[in-house]
C-alpha cells in the first residue's frame, strides 16, 4: 500500500522541501532536532509546578468532597 500524501519540512532559512527529498544527513539532523525539542519540552513540564484552578461553586464543593472523602478513608468516622 503506498501513502500519496507529501509530508513537508521548513528548514532553518525559511525553505520548504519534502521530506522524500530530503539527503540522509538531512534527515538525522532533523530527526536529533525534534528529540532535543521534545527532552526541552519534559524537562519544562516538569518544573512547572501542577496547579488546579477551580472555577465556580461546583467545582469547589466537588473539590471540598473529595478531600474529605480521603479524610474519612484515613479516619473513618465509627473510630471516634
């Protein structure tokens, strides 16, 4: 089965060429580039501290139900 669809790549100075084209060297280069930009990406999310923001009272008390459903896992209400 043979995929028709071109698959393009710009290249540092703005030229568009298609990948079929495109040399060996060319294409590793490419390739290393698009795994360092993914390793910056992680490294980016994992520094970002993960905040929830709530967003009306639902939410809130959704929230509010939740912790203290965990609370009751922890201390179960019959243990006092």
């Amino acid at each position: 089965m043979e995929n028709n669809s071109n698959i393009y790549w710009k290249t540092k100075d703005g030229r568009v060429i298609n990948v079929d084209d495109m040399d060996e060297q060319h294409v590793r280069n490419a390739f290393k580039m698009i795994l360092r930009n993914i390793q910056t990406k992680r490294e980016e999310a994992k520094a970002k501290p993960y905040i929830v923001e709530l967003n009306g009272d639902m939410a809130q008390q959704f929230n509010e139900q939740q912790e203290y459903d965990e609370f009751e896992d922890i201390y179960p209400y019959d243990q006092f």
